[in-house]
C-alpha cells in the first residue's frame, strides 16, 4: 500500500534573514540533513517553506521547522548541533507512531547535578534514567554513543549530591581492546586510571577537577579494577560497571552479589565489542539470559537510532550490523555461540 503523499506550507514570522541563514544553514545543509533524516523533501522562498513527502513525515517536518526557527534564534546552529536536536526530538519514534504526538523531555527526567541539569535525548535514554531511579539494579546495552555510561555517572552524582548515597564506586574490568599493553608503571590507580578515563571525563564535567579529586582523596568516590571487587560487601553506595561485556560469567556474578544495604548497581555494556579471549562466554550476554524477569532488576536496550556523538558513528554503527546480519566479514565478538535476548 502506497503512502499518501501530503504538502505542508508555513511561514516563519518574524522574518529574519540572520535567524533564517542560521535555520538553512551553508547551502541549506541543514535542510538537506532533515530531508535525509525524514525522507522528505523541503524547499523555500525567504521565510516561506514547503515540505512535501510521506503524511506523517511532512507533518514532522514542519513541526520541527517551527521548533528550529526558534532555536535559532537564540543559538548558533551546526550539523551536529541538529543530530543531537533530532535526537532529543525522538524523530525516528515520532514517524514509527505517526500519530503527530510528541511530548518532549518532561522536567522530572533531568538529571540534576551541581554544575549542570542534564536532559535525556530520546524515549530510550528517558526510559534508562527512570530504570536506574526506580531499580536497585538497572542494565544499559547497546552500540557507543548512546549515553550509556555518562548517564549513569550522572545518576550518580545526583544521587551523591541528593544524600541518597554515601560513596561512589566506579568499576571495570582491566581488559585490552585487542592491544597489548604490556607493564604499566605506577602505584594501583595509576595502572588502572587509563581503563576509566571515560567515567572520569564525565565526573570532571559535572563537578570539577578540584572536586573529583578531594572525593577521591576522601575515598567517597573510589576506582577499582573488577578484580579487586571479590570479597567486599558495598553498603549505602552507587556502583557502576562499565565495559561489562569483558566480564566472564563468574565475574559477572561475583560483582553482582557485591550490592550491600541501601546501594543500587548500573551496568553498561556493548555485546557487540567483547574483548574477552575467544570461545570466553561474556558474562554480560550471560547475564541477560540469567536476571530476565527478575523484580528490582531492568534492562535498557539501545540501538543506533539512539546515538547521540557525531552523526557518523550512527551510520558506522548501522553499517556494521547489516555486515554481520549478510555475514559479511570477522565476527566481532569472541561468544558468537551464545544464545539469548539481544538489544533492540
């Protein structure tokens, strides 16, 4: 069955030439890209515009062609200034619901931290922040890029800054991406602090160099290697896993079973990219198999349509899973063997 095809006319008032060069972008890039991104054809004169292309589609676009004009208005606009607009618009939802309804982030879904109020971009990274708040256990899978682990960090913070913790604990197993790297020289932290630079990145944008570091001295955010997890019982705290998909089954299962009074876990990982030593079952694979169902435990899945870095990486990431559906080239992960529910 055919899609009706359907024009929509509108005028972007007040007329501006600056607002509107900003709006169009170089060569009217910015509209090439939201021509791309929904299959749409848009064109103008001045401050009158024309969508035509699918129903559902064209509605859209005039809807977000009235929300940019307003932003650009007060910012400069880019090509990944609009990816991350697009994102956070929930486009690819917005046409897969095509029923015009499109409530944006509500208020009580950002993460709030000292320096910053972080907003979720699209219903799965909402659906992810309202998992890890109301699940003492919450798992985040899916392709880089899509906030998995800065979300998580930022949970943690908030929930530090709000009293509702009293430490964080920041863990990942210390495994090479098919390098090896041979000795590190250094005291623990120093061998380990390379394997958590990313979660670092982001505690040093949310509360600062200065503060990261007195938290660290006083030991209230603390760094470990997995390894270092057996034996501890971890009360009143906010631990999160990152990388687990280099986890072993046992590993796995002894971090989880780390969770003391008052403390809630987030696990992240990407079972595309495992670096475990071949025919080596990924614990995190495991895992989905194991805890499916289970009450006070959530699982997030996410797909390139959640990517929200440059807007390539969601064209590598999409390239790379239609390679492995055609079976074409290496299999990418070492526990291909293994069976279970796989991220959406």
């Amino acid at each position: 069955m055919n899609a009706v095809i359907a024009t929509e006319e509108l005028l972007l008032e007040p007329a501006d030439n600056r607002v509107l060069a900003n709006l169009c972008g170089q060569r009217d890039e910015h509209l090439r890209q939201l021509e791309q991104r929904l299959g749409v054809q848009i064109s103008n004169r001045g401050n009158h515009f024309r969508v035509m292309g699918p129903a559902p589609a064209a509605g859209l676009g005039a809807r977000l062609l009235r929300e940019l004009f307003i932003l650009a208005g007060s910012e400069r606009l880019d090509p990944q200034r609009l990816h991350v607009f697009l994102q956070e618009s929930a486009v690819n939802e917005r046409l897969d619901e095509a029923d015009g309804s499109t409530p944006g982030p509500e208020e009580g879904e950002a993460l709030r931290t000292r320096r910053s109020h972080i907003r979720p971009r699209g219903p799965n990274q909402r659906a992810y922040i309202s998992n890890i708040r109301s699940n003492d256990l919450c798992f985040g899978i899916g392709p880089a890029g899509t906030g998995k682990t800065y979300l998580a960090v930022a949970s943690a913070v908030e929930a530090l800054e709000q009293e509702r913790v009293r430490r964080i604990v920041l863990v990942r197993p210390a495994v090479e991406a098919g390098e090896r790297l041979g000795f590190l020289p250094g005291d623990l932290a120093q061998k380990v602090d390379p394997y958590l630079r990313p979660m670092y990145d982001a505690l040093y944008e949310m509360l600062g160099f200065d503060r990261v570091a007195r938290l660290v001295e006083r030991n209230v955010i603390e760094v470990a290697p997995l390894a270092y997890m057996r034996g501890r019982s971890l009360n009143e705290s906010f631990i999160l896993l990152d990388e687990a998909q280099n986890t072993s089954v046992e590993q796995m299962k002894m971090f989880l079973t780390r969770m003391g009074f008052g403390s809630r876990a987030v696990v992240t990982g990407d079972v595309t990219q495992v670096d475990l030593p071949r025919r080596q079952l990924s614990g995190l694979r495991h895992v989905m198999q194991v805890l499916q169902g289970v009450p006070g435990v959530s699982f997030t899945f996410f797909s390139p349509r959640d990517v929200v870095r440059h807007a390539l990486v969601q064209r590598i990431v999409e390239a790379y899973e239609a390679a492995e559906k055609a079976g074409d080239g290496p299999a990418v992960s070492s526990d291909d063997t293994a069976s279970g529910p796989q991220p959406a």
